[in-house]
C-alpha cells in the first residue's frame, strides 16, 4: 500500500485499513495462524510508527490498524506526489488455490478514514481526514496450480550403494502418489542423473516424507536418454524428487547425499540383487591368466604382479597370476577360456584405457521349504588392457605425480576393485573414480581408504554365506582344507602305530571326527 498527496504540507498521521482475501487461498482467521506478516515501508520504519494490530472481523476480512506513535516528539512523514510505500502484507498462499483474490477495500472502514496533520509535530487533536481517498484497483494475479516438491531436511548420515542402506528425505508438495528420486548417475561422474528408481527401491511415499533404498543400479537408464540397458549406480550428489504429476524440486544444498563406496548388484528375475564373492575352480580367490599379447611387455606384467600381491596384502585374499606347468607366466593363446580369469592387451577397446567383464553366476538351492537365490562373481572375470590409453601413454610408476600420463598400476588396481565387486564413486580422489586421470597423485589405497574397506565388507559377507553343499563354491579367503602326513611322510597302513596328520593351511578353524581343533591331530 502506498500513499501520496496533490497538496502541500501534507504528513501523514495514520489510519484504519482494510483487506480483502479469497479464504480458499488464505485461510479463515489468517492474522491468527503465523501466516501474515506486515511491515512499513523505509519512510515511515522510524520508532513513531506502531503496528497496532490486526482484527478479523469476517471469513474473508483483515483489518489493520496503523499509525503514529504516543511520545513527546511527534514525528510525521512528509508526502509527496510521488507515492510512498507505506505497507507491505506478505500471506502465506494455499498453492491448489488458483486466485488470491487480495484487494483493499473500496468502503471507508469502520474505525475512521486514514488521517493527516499540517505539521510534523502536530497534537493529536491537530489532525485531519484526508478529503477524497481513491482506492486504486488492485492488480489481480493468479496462481498457478504448481506442485514443486520442496525438500527441507534430508538425512546426512553417509551411504554404501547396494547394500540396502536408506535415505529419508523430508519437506513439501511429494504428493501422496508414489512419484520418483534421481541420483547423480556415478558411471558418468555425475554428469547425469539416473533415470528414477526401480520399484523395490521405493519404500515409503507420502506428502512429506519419502524413504528409499540407496541403488547400486538402476535399469531405467540416463534422464539426458544415453542409450545404454542399465545405468548404473547412485554417486555422491544432489537428489532430485519428482511429483507423480511431473512437478520438479529446485536443487539446493539441502538435497546433497554423500555415498561413500557402492557395491555390484544384479538383476536376477526382474529383482535386484547384491552379488556375492566366491572361490571356485582353483586353490585361489582369484588367479589370473596372462595372455599371450602380453609375451613381449615384461613392464607391464611387473605391475600386474607387484598390484596382485599388494591386493592380496591389503585384503587378505589369495590374488595370483598363474603359471604353466614349465613355469611360464605367459603361455595361453585364448582371451576366452572358461573357468579362467584372462588379462589379455586389447585395442578395440573404445572409451576405456581397462575393462572388466563382469560375468555372474547364480544358484538356487532349497532352505526351509523356501528357494534361495544366491548371485555370485564368476570366474572368467577377465581383464582387458589397451596398449596405451587414448590421447595419452602409461604411467608405470608405483606411487608419485602424474604428468601427462595415465597410471597403469592405478589403473589395475581400480579394475581389481570392479572383480571385488565395487562399483564407481563420484569422488576424484578415490580409488574407484570412474574416469581415468593424467593429472594428481598416483592412487594407492590403504585401510584407511573406503575402497578397501568396501572390499572388506564383501569378503565379510560373503563368509557369513553357508554356500550349498556340491556347489562347487568356498567363502572367498578361506583356504580348501587339505591333510597330509607330518613329516612328508608318503601314505601308509597304519599297523596299530600312531601318526599325525597335519591339516594346512595354517591360520584357519579346524575341527577333527576326534573334537580336536589344533592344525594336526594324532590317530
């Protein structure tokens, strides 16, 4: 509301005002309810100037009394022909509502037309009412019937993808029909979002609350349409909720969620599944096999070899390159063979400096009269290697600064953790980053690192697996028992003498038909 004057020495003493309002938008009993708020404009913000108060004297009736204030200075405001703004009502709006239907009432209200004195410091019987008061029709608006989803306050706890974790997000305008959650897509850096969540995701959906599960892969693709079947993983990021209706929350920081590591699902008869580790077809939890487009590249295989064995020192687990039975690192023609875990040279590789394939078994077994479904990482998870990166070269260093190349031994290293079952992150400085960088320090992990400690949840998890019996599957990192003879002692009748037997290897549980649990026991 503004005010102004055509006549000279004209201040401005106070008044009785009058506002109408649609109750549909606003509400009965508004100046009531914490919705309303009215303050003066920059001219009349002196000490003088009281808000006295605000009435309902009707459903669809504000009226609000201003003016000068008691004391011994009386200080009015001077008008002008230019308006002034003199007060300013902020509501709070119903947004299903269409019209306001906001106006300032054309009838002099009911405690007196607003009034003026001649003088600044005029008395309070020294004041007059204005001779003519035009009300001015007031602009109508409309407000559209827009649902933004407001996101408010949402859990800040840090998350693993794919292991069930859940992110509870609170605010306004969900709606109370199930609508959809986008993650940054971390298989791309976060340069897109996931394309929605597959329904078993989804766990609670109301108006203000929305409960969903952390994915490590959604296979409704990418929200800039990249044509790929899956897409991948939730990344660390902003999280965007859309409306059943289509409607869409302004990003903001209160929506960032921060995943620490994510971990390899599947999807198995139309359900998403978290993909265990198993030992299968060797003494190992994962030997390798070096192809022969790797005869002539001894650099290479130095680094495979020295990031196997730091693998196997960081984790616990057995990581081995084989050999043939002469000895020979280098001996196997196929980049396909079944069973075995190939690292071959390939340059048809298009976007990638590595590549894992990713192969995944699955067994059903009967447990209680129910069926049991258990995923698990196959052998033949080969690794595929381009003779030098795309615009740029190996880096064989172990540890150090990148200058312009790629580090190789980083490289392996990130393609062991996808055979480990990790997925990518949205971090650069970890381990499991999805792009390969020429820039920074070389990447080693340590236990202090959330790539180890990813690993280390999947070999914990796959132990606590009772795998089926004539599976062919051993908890990963826990050695196949075998009994021998103390002593190397070759097989004999025993002729009631005593031997021992010495069960290997050392450092496992072991349990004897005799109750005994030490590594050798004497028949």
């Amino acid at each position: 509301m503004c005010v102004h004057t055509n006549q000279s020495n004209v201040y401005f003493d106070g008044g009785h005002i009058r506002v109408l309002y649609d109750t549909s938008v606003f509400k009965p009993n508004i100046a009531n309810t914490g919705f309303f708020n009215a303050t003066f404009g920059s001219d009349f913000q002196t000490d003088n100037y009281c808000f006295y108060g605000s009435y309902n004297f009707s459903a669809n009736t504000l009226d609000i009394t201003a003016g000068i204030n008691y004391g011994y200075t009386l200080q009015r405001v001077l008008l002008d022909t230019v308006p002034k703004p003199f007060l300013h009502l902020a509501f709070a709006v119903n947004p299903d509502s269409i019209s306001h239907g906001v106006a300032f009432q054309t009838l002099t209200a009911p405690y007196g037309n607003p009034t003026y004195a001649t003088s600044s410091n005029a008395q309070f019987n020294q004041y007059h009412d204005f001779d003519t008061i035009i009300h001015l029709p007031s602009d109508i608006f409309t407000f559209p019937n827009i649902l933004n989803p407001i996101i408010l306050e949402m859990d800040s706890t840090p998350k693993i993808a794919g292991v069930g974790d859940t992110l509870t997000i609170r605010g306004l305008n969900f709606g109370d029909t199930k609508g959809d959650v986008f993650f940054k897509a971390a298989d791309n850096g976060g340069q897109s979002y996931l394309l929605g969540l597959d329904d078993q995701y989804h766990l609670q959906w109301n108006d203000t609350l929305i409960k969903v599960i952390v994915p490590s892969l959604v296979y409704k693709g990418y929200d800039n349409n990249i044509g790929k079947p899956y897409s991948g993983g939730a990344g660390s990021g902003n999280v965007k909720i859309q409306t059943y209706g289509g409607d869409t929350n302004l990003i903001n920081n209160t929506s960032f969620v921060s995943i620490k590591y994510s971990i390899s699902n599947a999807k198995i008869n139309n359900n998403i599944k978290r993909i265990y580790l198993a030992r299968q077809h060797c003494d190992y939890d994962f030997q390798y096999t070096l192809h022969r487009s790797l005869e002539h590249d001894s650099i290479k295989i130095s680094v495979i070899d020295t990031a196997l064995r730091f693998g196997s020192s960081i984790t616990g687990l057995s990581l081995q390159l084989e050999h043939d039975s002469n000895g020979n690192l280098v001996f196997e023609d196929s980049i396909t063979v079944p069973s075995k875990n190939i690292i071959c040279l390939d340059s048809t590789l298009l976007n990638a400096a590595m590549s894992t394939r990713k192969p995944f078994g699955v067994i059903s077994y009967n447990s209680n009269n129910i069926i049991d479904t258990l995923p698990f990482r196959k052998t033949e998870s080969n690794i595929r290697i381009k003779p030098q990166p795309n615009n740029g070269t190996w880096c064989y260093n172990l540890s150090g600064t990148l200058n312009n190349q790629f580090s190789f031994y980083q490289a392996f290293l990130h393609e062991l953790g996808h055979v480990l079952l990790l997925g990518h992150v949205i971090n650069e400085n970890e381990l499991m980053y999805y792009g390969i960088k020429s820039h920074g320090d070389i990447i080693v992990p340590d236990t202090s690192s959330w790539a180890v400690k990813g690993v280390l949840a999947n070999i914990e998890a796959s132990r606590n697996i009772n795998w089926p019996a004539n599976s062919g599957l051993y908890p990963i990192g826990v050695r196949k028992p075998t009994i021998t003879i103390a002593g190397n002692k070759p097989p004999y009748i025993c002729n009631d003498s005593a031997i021992t037997l010495q069960a290997t290897p050392s450092g496992e549980q072991f349990s004897w038909s005799t109750g005994a649990t030490s590594p050798s026991s004497t028949a």
